[in-house]
C-alpha cells in the first residue's frame, strides 16, 4: 500500500512541476513581450527603427513612389516616343501615342540612316567598352588585390594619390589628356577613347577595399604553404571570391565608358569613329544646320536602343551588383 501511495505521490509530484514549468514558460514570454515592446517605444522616441521589426511609413512609401516616377519617367517618354513618325512626334502629344505606330519603320530606318552609320557607332561603343572598360576592370582587379594583400614601401603614398585621383573631376582632366594626346599624334582615333578608359581610380580603390574584405589572409597563406604560385593563388582561389567586387567594378566601368561625352567630343572629328552619345547628338542638332532635316523620332529610336544594353547588364548582374555594394559594410 504504501509503495502504490508513493507513486502516485510522484505522479501528482511530476504533473504539479510541469504545471509550473509551463507557468513559468508563460511568464517569461510576457516579460519578453513588455521588454521589447518597451523597447520599441524608446527606439521610435529615439528616432531610431527596429531593423528586426520594421515599420511601415507613408511618407517614405510617397517619397519612393516620386523617385521611382523620377527615374522611370525618361524611359517611358522614350519608349512611348520611339512608336511615333517625325510627323506625329512634333504634332502630339509627349506622353501619347501618335496616329500611326511606327516603331519598327524607325528601328530600320535607325540602322539604314546615312548609310548605316549607327550600326557604326553602336560598333565603335562596343570596342571602347570592351577594351577601356574592360582594361580599367583588369587593372582594378589586379592592382586592387595587390595593394590589399601584399605590403610593399610606399603602399600608403600610393592610397593618397588614389584618394587624390578620385577628388578629381574626369572633365578637368580632358584638355591637359587633349594637348597630351594631340603631341603624340593619337587624337581622332581610338586610342583616344580607349587609353584614357583604362584608368579607373575608383574601380581600383573599390577592389583595393573589396579585397581586403573578401579574400582572407589565412587563405593565402595555406596556398602557399602548399607550394601555390602567387599567379595560381590569385586565379584558382582569390579571383572568384572576387567575383561581386569585380561585377561592381565592371558595370561602373562600362556605364562611365558608355556614356562618355566630353572625352569624345574633343578627340574625335571624323564621323566614322563616334561613339553613340556623340553621333545621336550629331542627329539632334541636324536640323538647326543649313538645309538639315529634323529626325528626332530616329535620335528618339536610337537613344532607346542605346540604353537597351544597359538595362540588360544591370538587370542580369543585378544580385552580384548589391552583394558588391554591400561587401565591407558590416565589420565582423
């Protein structure tokens, strides 16, 4: 009797601890509850959001939505635009279609236009993105790595002159690299485009701080060890930890060289090598010239299939582009 008495004695034992066990369970989660919420009311006090329980804010969401509007509206302007005949274009209105949609007449007569000189520039664009900015991504990788990974005298004269290039508008640095350029004999050709697309301060001051993040000393230093040339270390191992780093840098690189201006505008007088932005404002202000014809449907048309390549780059490399920006953000 006594043994069935005491256990059913720790039976009721056993029943009355996890009644207080799931008591006490109940307790803490509301002290829980009231701490963060307490916290919560201090953070927004404070001016500060809680980034693990994010509020919503009409006046951000209004403020996004107006520069979403900003940005997008070129695009629709150009989109819309590029449908109409040089008729309806100066006879409707901006942000309306025209009487007739004429889109793919004005991408033929785009590539057919003075002979299919666009298909020459668009060529052209393509030469000096592929080799500048392909060049200056190079450059930036490899110098970028070496100064962050290995230590030489003047490592620290060599980051202020980077520092100092970056400070240094690009336009300021047109007419001394014209004069340059026009002694050596290199003007109006495209060497003059592709030599001074090869530097990029920023690209490199970009990859310098990438790598110091993403490629870990250790690493390299096993590498070794196990006999790994400094060029094998660099291909096998470091290069595709590099990999956002390198898209970011490669899409800066690219748009830089793809909208270039000023640069061509002072080096190039023969037609025949053009890039894009300098040969569709050539087409602009064609007709203010004696006897010239307006086309701005066919600088319209063009200008939508300039930007085409870009939207597709951006939109392909997009993930490696963000991962990239926010690399060496967060110190661990």
């Amino acid at each position: 009797m006594s043994a069935a008495t005491s256990a059913r004695l720790t039976e009721a034992e056993l029943r009355a601890q996890e009644k207080a066990a799931r008591r006490a369970e109940r307790e803490r989660q509301k002290r829980i509850a009231r701490d963060e919420a307490a916290e919560r009311k201090r953070s927004e006090k404070a001016g500060f959001a809680n980034v693990n329980n994010p509020r919503r804010s009409t006046l951000m969401t209004i403020l996004c939505a107006i520069f979403a509007v900003y940005c997008l509206f070129p695009f629709v302007y150009l989109a819309i635009n590029a449908t109409k005949t040089q008729a309806d274009f100066t006879s409707t209105f901006g942000l309306g279609f025209g009487k007739t949609f004429a889109l793919w007449d004005n991408i033929v007569t785009v590539f057919t236009y003075q002979n299919g000189i666009f298909g020459r520039w668009l060529v052209n664009t393509l030469i000096y993105v592929v080799v500048g900015a392909g060049g200056a991504t190079l450059l930036a990788i490899m110098g970028g790595y070496a100064l962050a990974k290995f230590r030489f005298p003047g490592r620290k004269a060599v980051f202020a002159v980077i520092i100092g290039s970056i400070s240094v508008p690009g336009i300021a640095l047109a007419v001394p690299q014209f004069l340059l350029f026009a002694k050596l004999g290199l003007t109006n050709t495209p060497w003059a485009m592709i030599i001074p697309s090869l530097i990029s301060p920023f690209g490199l001051y970009l990859m310098w701080i990438f790598s110091e993040q993403a490629v870990p000393t250790e690493l390299l230093e096993a590498a070794r060890v196990d006999g790994a040339s400094e060029f094998r270390t660099f291909w096998t191992i470091s290069l595709p930890l590099l990999a956002p780093g390198i898209v970011t840098t490669a899409l800066f690189t690219i748009v830089a060289t793809w909208n270039n201006y000023f640069l061509p505008l002072i080096m190039l007088k023969d037609a025949d090598w053009y890039p894009l932005t300098i040969g569709l404002n050539q087409w602009k202000d064609q007709a203010s010239t004696a006897g010239g014809q307006a086309i701005q449907n066919l600088v319209i048309t063009g200008s939508l299939i300039t930007i085409i390549p870009l939207v597709i780059a951006f939109l392909c490399l997009q993930k490696y582009w963000q991962s990239g920006l926010a690399a060496g953000a967060v110190k661990e």
